[in-house]
C-alpha cells in the first residue's frame, strides 16, 4: 500500500509508546495533511490528558524519541503541542516512483475480502423516479465501484418497488390501452398520471382494479403475465436513464419487492415462533426496546397488516435474510435517504435478535439528505410539480453544450457534443458526490457547471490541460510508467503536488470505510489545485531533459490518478476540451 500516512505512523507510533508505554500501541495518533507542513500529528494533546502533562512538554518528548527514519527529514513541535511532520523529498520520489509503476496506482486490495451487498436506486415501479432515488443511484454506484477496486467482491442489489396494491390499478390501465408507453420516462409518468385519474374518477375501474390486486396477490397466472409485462415495460425506461447517467446497474441486478412475496409468510411466522413479533391491533409487529414513540409509547415495526397484507418491514426483514444467508454477505449497505433511519435501525435490530446477522457482519444504512432547490425547499420543477429526471438530465446536456460551444468553439461539431455530455452528466453527478452526503444538498446549475472549484468541468479541465501536454511531449499516457526517469522532488511546488498524489490510495481505503465519496472528490480537487500551482510554477516541455522527464512523469501520474479517481465516481473524462 503506498500511503504516507502509515509510512509516518510506524515512527511516530514508536516513539508515543517510548514515552506513554504499552498504552501508546493504541493511541490515535491523528496524522493528517496540514498547511504548515507536509503532515501534522495531534496525538501529542490526547497523551497530555492522560498523563497529566503540558501538551507541548509531551510533544516535545514524542518528537525526542522519533526513531531515525528514511521517511521523516525533520519534526518539530508547534503551537500548543501539534507536531510538524516533513517527509524526505527522497522518500516522496521513490514512492511516486512506485505508483507510477504500477497499473493499480499503489492501490492495494484487501487481504480480508468482504462480500459486500450494495443495495441502490431502488425506485418504485409505480411511480416516476424521483431526484431522491438519483441521489441513491450516484451514490451508490460510486461506493460500489469503489469497494470492487478496494478488492470487495461487491453484489449490486436494486431492491425495485414492483409489487403492491398500485399495480392493480396499473395492470387494468395497460390492458385498456394495449401498452405502458414506450421508451420515454416522460411517457411513463403521463401513464401513471393516467391510470390515477380513471381510478379515481371511474368506480367501474377502481372496482376492477382492487379485483385485480388480489388476484395478482393470489398468483393468478395470466394476471402475473401481465404483471410481468408491465414491469418490463416500466424496466426499460429505467434501463434507459442508467445507460444515459452511465451507471452500472444490469437487469441482473435486479432484486425487486415481488422477489420476497413467496417467503413473507415463513418470515413472519418464524419472527413469531422466536417471541419476536406479537399481534397488535390486529396487526403482526416486532416491538424492541429502546423504539419509543414522541410519546413514549412503543413503536411497532409492522410486519403483517391489519388487512393481512405485508408490506415494506417484512419484505425488508426478507431480503435481509436472503442477502446474509443465501448470497453470504459480511456487509450490507442500503444507500437510502436519512428519513427511513429508523425503519432500517429496527429492522437491523431484529435480524441480530432473530439471529440471522453471523458475528463481525455490518449493517449500514448510509443515509443522505434531501435535494433541495436554491430557495431551501424541496426541489421543484417550474410548474411546481415534482422535477423529473430525464427533463432534468436534457437541461444538464444543453447547459453543458452552449458553454463547450462557446469555451472550445474551435472543436469540431461531433467532438462539441461528446464533450457536453461528459461536462453535463458528470457535472450532475458530482456535484451531488461532492458535497457530504448526509446534508441536505442544494442543486444549482451555474455552481456546478462551473471551472472554478470544487466541479466536474475544473477537474476535467484539468485532466484535458496533461492531456494536451503529453501530447505535446509525445508522451505515451497509457500505460503505467513508460520513461526511464525517475521522479526528482526539488521545488515546493513539485513537493505540494507530489504530498497530493500520494494521498489517493489511502483516501480510497478510508472511503471505503467512511462511505463519504465526498472525500475522495476532496482530494481529486487538491491534487489538480496543486498541480495547477506546479504548472504555474515549474516550466515542462522547456525544462532540461533530466527536470523536463521527471515533471512529464508527474504530468503523467497526475492525469492518471484523476482519471481513476473519477472513473471511480463514475465521471467520464475529456481527453481534450
Ligand atoms: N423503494 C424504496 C423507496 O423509494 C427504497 C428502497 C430501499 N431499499 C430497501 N431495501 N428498503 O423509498
């Protein structure tokens, strides 16, 4: 693994156990990047309050008792007891180097491999894909590609609302109409609109459509054939938008609501049969300690409704089982919006009581927050209706094209239009990986489509600017090292970009824990800031040849790490722009 921050931890954590003992093997040692040097550690202020002593004394002591090191060039103690930490450029050469070399770009892969479920996107079948459901589908893929490039066998789980009473109503609409719409979401939401409107207006069809969830429910063979068409009709629009949003997600992925049905029954009863669950009112519900109501009343999770029906809970508890016991699953992770945290504490809770969760297996709901619009309130579309996705996708593309059009007009016509959808989609996209996801997130065009900052297009522009440069220096951008020079690191710009560079494996793995791509977005962001401040700073293609291949291999390193990194957010890149 190249990660300087283990590289530094191994001495500093020597010389933390040299002063407080055997309790410094576990001390957090706290080491980060700083502005005031190459890295900072603060472990010295959680030594002090156990040992009673002033920080910068304890400091001082840890930085006495630094063994020497082909890592560290010097340590010093600054302000009230954080330790400055500046590494060998040396060191910073010979692990470039390294990297360079290898095609995984010192990326190692996990010796303890998860079998990690992913469950994402998830929308309901009945109704249109919302800016929600977005949200979990961006999030989501990057967090699986992430797991699957940190060795993880990943299993993408797209948990579809395709079962329910609406798809009564749906059945009886498409048998009227001969068909569900074709390709277009937009034709699908003006079905669903449809089918709503008879329902509601028409007694005659509302009647037929309660007769026909019940024999969809009873398993009536032609009414599942239709069922079955109908879904595959509603699959290829959303088949349609992850092709568009280049998120990979198969129709293999598929594990819909209806997957569950057969073995809702055996779950409640053996929930039942463990004392887990009890009727209430009528209904069937698991009551655990410690879920209370504002109240203070217990608060059940239902699993059997009053009217015998299952609904959400069970099928959850179901496809939990399934994914812990039939796919072997050591993580699962349901990348759903903070409002169902609850739903999937208790429904965590009571697989672990049932006995279903194998020990050291993780369960993680990785909540995000809502899309807002730039007045703070849900995002709405100008009619005031909710924004749908694939008219929001179209805005992204034509935005993005007139500003390619009017920043590379020189460009030819077809090359514009690939370029936009790059810039368009994948500003879409990371924007929304960009900010931390469990806040509300505030969606706004000119932010996002901007070349300053944090956004997609400055990070392409970026990548397209080495691009450019290797092209110019004939440099082959391929494959991994080519070139016999090795790295020098001489001026602090170098230095500034090559701390950066080196900091991108470990971001992974420690996103691969944290489940924040957002940080892996802040790193993708400081290492083309610094490298923007290296160019500036450090003439390439003029150089001396020794200078000139050493910079043209960082050029290099750079465009690659950017290109991974946002190949793992699931961005695209220009090659020119
Ligand atoms: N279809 C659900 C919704 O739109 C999300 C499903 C999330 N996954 C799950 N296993 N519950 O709210």
């Amino acid at each position: 693994m190249i990660d300087p921050v283990l590289d530094i931890s191994a001495s500093v954590r020597a010389a933390v156990v040299a002063v407080l003992g055997a309790a410094g093997e576990s001390a957090d040692l706290a080491i980060h990047r700083s502005e005031h040097a190459d890295y900072q550690a603060d472990v010295a202020l959680a030594v002090a309050r156990l040992l009673k002593r002033p920080p910068k004394e304890v400091a001082a002591a840890i930085v006495e008792r630094l063994p020497p090191s082909d890592v560290l060039s010097d340590a010093r103690v600054s302000g009230p007891g954080f330790i400055n930490l500046n590494c060998r450029p040396e060191y910073l050469a010979m692990q470039l180097d390294r990297m360079r070399a290898d095609s995984r770009l010192g990326i190692e892969s996990a010796l303890h491999p998860d079998t990690t479920v992913v469950d994402f996107s998830s929308p309901n079948l009945a109704k249109e894909m919302h800016v929600g459901h977005l949200r979990s589908t961006i999030l989501g893929d990057s967090l699986a590609r992430i797991l699957d490039c940190l060795g993880h066998r990943v299993i993408r789980q797209n948990h579809l609302g395709d079962w329910g009473t609406p798809f009564g109503m749906l059945i009886e609409h498409m048998l009227d109409e001969g068909a569900a719409g074709n390709n277009d979401v937009r034709e699908l939401s003006a079905f669903y609109r449809a089918a709503r409107l008879k329902f509601d207006g028409d007694p005659q069809f509302a009647d037929r459509a309660r007769r026909r969830v019940v024999l969809l429910q009873s398993g009536d063979p032609p009414t599942l054939e239709h069922w079955r068409r109908l879904i595959d009709a509603t699959t290829s629009h959303i088949d349609a938008l992850y092709k568009q949003l280049h998120v990979a997600l198969s129709r293999d992925d598929i594990a819909g609501e209806s997957l569950y049905n057969p073995r809702l029954e055996g779950i409640v009863g053996e929930l039942e049969r463990a004392g887990l669950a009890r009727s209430s009112d009528g209904a069937v519900c698991v009551f655990l300690p410690g879920f209370v109501s504002r109240e203070g009343q217990p608060l059940p999770l239902i699993v059997r409704k009053q009217d015998g029906g299952f609904g959400y809970a069970a099928t959850d508890l179901a496809a939990l089982k399934h994914r812990l016991q039939a796919l072997r699953a050591h993580r699962v992770l349901y990348v759903v919006g903070a409002p169902q945290s609850q739903h999937f504490a208790m429904v965590f809770d009571t697989a672990r009581r049932a006995g279903w969760v194998p020990e050291g297996a993780r369960l993680e709901h990785v909540a995000f927050g809502s899309v807002l619009g730039q007045d703070g309130k849900e995002l709405k579309s100008r009619a005031g209706g909710a924004v749908s996705l694939s008219a929001l996708l179209d805005e992204a593309l034509l935005r993005a094209r007139a500003i390619v059009d009017e920043r590379s007009s020189s460009l030819e016509e077809g090359e514009r239009a690939r370029i936009a959808e790059i810039v368009g989609i994948g500003a879409v996209k990371y924007a929304d990986l960009a900010s931390d996801r469990i806040r509300d997130y505030v969606f706004n065009w000119s932010r996002m489509l901007t070349f300053e900052g944090n956004t997609a297009p400055y990070l392409m522009y970026a990548y397209a600017r080495i691009r450019s440069i290797l092209r110019k220096a004939g440099v082959d951008a391929a494959t991994p090292a080519s070139g016999p020079a090795a790295v020098r690191i001489d001026s602090p710009a170098e230095r500034a970009l090559a701390l950066e560079i080196l900091q991108f494996p470990g971001t992974l793995a420690r996103v691969g824990e944290t489940l924040q791509p957002h940080r892996l977005c802040q790193q993708l962001f400081r290492t083309a800031t610094a490298f923007s401040g290296f160019y500036d700073a450090c003439p390439v293609l003029n150089a001396e040849p020794a200078v000139r291949s050493s910079r043209l291999a960082l050029c290099k390193l750079t465009a690659r790490v950017l290109a991974r990194g946002l190949e793992l957010l699931g961005i695209d890149v220009p090659e020119s722009m």
